[in-house]
C-alpha cells in the first residue's frame, strides 16, 4: 500500500516537472512600464505566455502594443518592472547583466526586422560572431558558418557584404547567424517587414523548416495571414494585455483564453 502511494506520488511529481519542463518560456505576470516625466507608459501591463518547447508562436497587436517589448523581455535583453520570466525552467527576471548576455549567447538567436548584420564584416564573418564568446576556434567557426550558410541556401554568398546581397539574402544570413550557437529558441521581430511578398515566403520556408527540425519560434508579425499560415499559437496583444490567445490544430483554429 506504501509503496503504491509512494509511487502514486513519484509519478506526480514526475508529471508536474516534465509539465513545467515542457515550457521554454514562462512569463508571469509581466510588466514594463517607463516614466516619461508624470506619465508612465505601460508598454507591457501584466501578460502571462507559456511557450512550449517546440511551438512556433506568433505575437500580434496594433504598433505601440508591446509586441518588441515582450520580445526584448524574453530575449533577456531587458528587464521587467514586475514579474517573473523563466526560460528552461531558470528565472532570469532578476539577473545581472553579464549572467543575462550569456545566457542569451547560448539560448537564444535573434533575427529582426532590420537584419541587423554589422556592414563591414562580409556574411560569413557576421555567422562567425557569436560563436567568437563561446570560444570556438578559428577553423571550427569557418566551418560552422559555411554549414549554416548553405543551410539557407547561400554558400556562394559567405564573402559578400551586407551591401551588396539583397534583402532577403541579408535575413537568409540574419537567419543562419541566430542559429551559430545552435539556440533553444529564435526570437524573430517581424522578419519579412522590410522583405517583399514573395521573399518574404522563403524566408518564412526556413523559419518553417528551423521549427519542424526542433527548434521554438516566437515571431512577431502584423500580417494575420502569415501568422496564421506559420504558427500554431498566437497571443494578441492590445495596449500592453493580451487579448486573446488561439491555438491551431491542423487548419482549425480555437480561442483558448
Ligand atoms: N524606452 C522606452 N521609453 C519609453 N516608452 C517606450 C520605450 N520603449 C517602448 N516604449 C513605449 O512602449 C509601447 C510599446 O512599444 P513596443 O515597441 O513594444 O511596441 P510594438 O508593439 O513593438 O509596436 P510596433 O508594431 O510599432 O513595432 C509604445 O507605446 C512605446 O512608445
Ligand atoms: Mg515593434
């Protein structure tokens, strides 16, 4: 009898961690407000997400919505007024910058909006980067990056520069630079916003193909249309709350919250 509620007891427990595992990211009861003189903005204003690993999340909501906060939030590349973030179970909303830029180093890749390459290193040298702080040699940095170019189908372009590959080749070597440390989670700030309709789309395959391979996507979109076509979860956000969450199973959506 005491070992079948010893068990019983093992096994929920067991549940309730991998449950808790399950989840990437976890904000709870998230805030970020900035005084600006007697005003405060209340860019974020008490969000919880839950993001599984895995999911491809998409955040939407009008602009000044909150959706760059959030994600600099997660990215660890701010800290909340109020709340608490766990990524992979570890709380980093009360941690000190050099322990926050680590572990953004190793968890986290990041494409945004802009492409953000640095103009005067050519793509590879912008792949080999990050892999620079996690002390990869010389040799083993070259070969990575070549690997992760040709990932994205440009294995030909490594001693380009920014200025002289286009758009969407910027964002296809943003794309391969936020994987260089091989991260749990790529956050991407509205990836095809300075891309065409069509280049726009390949870029979205790779995103597509980065998720079916394992990886947790949150990307923030203002078009309904690729968030729905992408993503199986969406948090719309309005005036720093979520609205609404839905969730997709196979092409029928649902308001869970
Ligand atoms: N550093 C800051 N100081 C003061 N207010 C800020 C700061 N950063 C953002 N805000 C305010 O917080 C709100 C949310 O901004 P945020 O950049 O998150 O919006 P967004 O949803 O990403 O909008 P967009 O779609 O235009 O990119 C906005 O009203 C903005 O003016
Ligand atoms: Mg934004």
């Amino acid at each position: 009898m005491l070992n079948k509620n010893l068990s019983k007891a093992k096994f929920l427990k067991l549940t309730i961690f991998l449950i808790y595992m399950d989840n990437v990211i976890e904000l709870q009861n998230v805030a970020k407000h900035y005084e600006m003189g007697d005003n405060i903005v209340r860019a974020l204003d008490g969000v919880n997400i839950k993001v599984q690993k895995g999911d491809f999340v998409a955040i939407m909501g009008p602009s000044g919505s909150g959706k760059s906060t959030g994600m600099n939030l997660v990215g660890s590349l701010d800290l909340p007024t109020q709340g608490e973030i766990y990524l992979d179970g570890r709380n980093i909303a009360h941690l000190e910058e050099s322990q926050l830029s680590q572990i953004r180093g190793k968890k986290i890749g990041f494409i945004f909006q802009s492409f953000n390459l640095i103009p005067n290193l050519t793509a590879k040298e912008n792949v080999m980067l990050p892999m620079l702080f996690q002390g990869l040699d010389f040799q083993n940095r070259e070969e990575k990056a070549q690997e992760l170019l040709k990932l994205v189908d440009l294995e030909d372009r490594g001693d380009h520069y920014p200025n002289q590959l286009s758009g969407g080749q910027q964002q296809r070597v943003a794309i391969a630079r936020s994987l260089s440390n091989d991260p749990e989670v790529i956050l991407a700030d509205e990836p095809t916003g300075n891309l065409d309709t069509k280049t726009g789309e390949k870029v979205m395959k790779f995103l597509d193909e980065l998720n079916k391979s394992g990886k947790t996507i949150i990307m923030v979109t203002h078009d309904p249309e690729v968030a729905q076509k992408h993503a199986r979860t969406i948090y719309w956000l309005r005036d720093g709350k979520i609205e609404k969450v839905t969730k997709r199973l196979n092409t029928i959506w649902r308001t869970i919250k």
